[in-house]
C-alpha cells in the first residue's frame, strides 16, 4: 500500500482502474457512458486529492466520489431517460456497507473470474486476460495474435461464453435488475474457485 505522501492520479488509477470500471458497468448500462463516468470520477479525484489527508480513507473516499458521479449522471440525463429509481438511488447512497474491504457481492465474483480463467483453453485465456484484465482493445489483440479484427472479437466472444458456463456449473447467482448480484451459492462439488468467506 502506498502512502498519503505517494499518492497520485498515477498510482490511483493502476489500483482503481479495474475495480471502478466494474462498479459504474454494474450500475450504467451504456458502455460509452460508463467510460465517460470513469473519466469523469478521475477528474473529480485530481481536484480533489489535495483534500485527502488520511491513506485510510482513499477506499470509501474513491467509491463515494464514484457514487456521487453516478447519480449525477442519472440526474443529468433524467428528461431524456428513465429516472434512477429511490431505492437505486438510496443504495448507491448508503454508507460502505455494500464498499468494505472485502468488497461486495460483485466484486467478490469478480475476483474469481480470475481464478476460473485459468479453466479456459489457452487462446481464450489469453484473449481474456489482454482484453479484460490488462484493458487492451480487441484491434490490439488482432495486432498481438496477428489474426484479424473479426477473430480477436469471435475470440474474445467465445472465451467469455466458456468462462460464463464454467462460472454456471460453479455457483448459482441471483441479480437484481440493474444487472448487480444479490446472492450466490457455490456448488463446492463441481468448483475449483476459492470461495471468499
């Protein structure tokens, strides 16, 4: 863990970056809007970094800015969408319960996708781990694999439909509508992820 003298845009966004693309995806169906929403969480961390005195509040400092962006993009966009309904709105308002250390529901699955890729047949591995972990476009993928555009997306495409049945036959999960999980059983006899106590 870096210090509050260590602290930067620079060394937030590699420890964030990942996690808060998730977070706004969970809550933001748009993907070009979630992009834009991340952008816009990092330039409100910029402005306000200097305020951050305490290292031990960066976590829930972070995710309430992000929360925050959140309902003010869904304020912003109320005439022309659908308004974000109260209870959403009081959930993404509650205090960190749902944002603690050991993350959330989401968070929590998310982290074993990591494990379960391990699963995958080597080229999709691959595919995943460069598209989805380390951030990089499916035209880059292309250029790294040298197969075409449309290969690197079927790639992509196929390894995420494997991972998603790996991750079926490991656990059953419950969402709510905007697509969050609210539950999830892990069935030990047929799963090899670690289960998060």
């Amino acid at each position: 863990m870096f210090s509050i003298n260590q602290l930067n845009l620079h060394t937030i966004w590699q420890e964030f970056r990942i996690s808060l693309k998730q977070f706004i995806r969970a809550h933001v169906s748009n993907e070009q809007d979630s992009e834009d929403i991340l952008q816009e969480v990092f330039i409100k961390i910029h402005n306000h970094l200097p305020n951050l005195k305490e290292e031990e509040k960066l976590h829930s400092w972070v995710y309430q800015i992000t929360r925050n962006t959140i309902i003010d993009f869904y304020r912003s966009q109320a005439k022309s969408q659908a308004k974000l309904l109260d209870s959403d709105k009081e959930r993404l308002l509650q205090n960190e319960t749902d944002i603690t250390d050991e993350g959330n529901k989401n968070e929590i699955v998310a982290a074993w996708l990591k494990d379960l890729m391990e699963q995958l047949p080597e080229k999709y591995k691959e595919a995943l781990i460069y598209v989805e972990l380390e951030q990089h476009t499916q035209k880059e993928l292309a250029n790294k694999l040298g197969i075409s555009l449309s290969g690197a997306k079927s790639r992509v495409q196929r390894g995420r439909e494997k991972l998603k049945n790996i991750l079926l036959e490991c656990c059953h999960l419950e969402f709510d509508n905007l697509g969050n999980i609210l539950d999830y059983n892990v069935n030990k006899g047929n799963c090899s992820c670690r289960e998060i106590k």
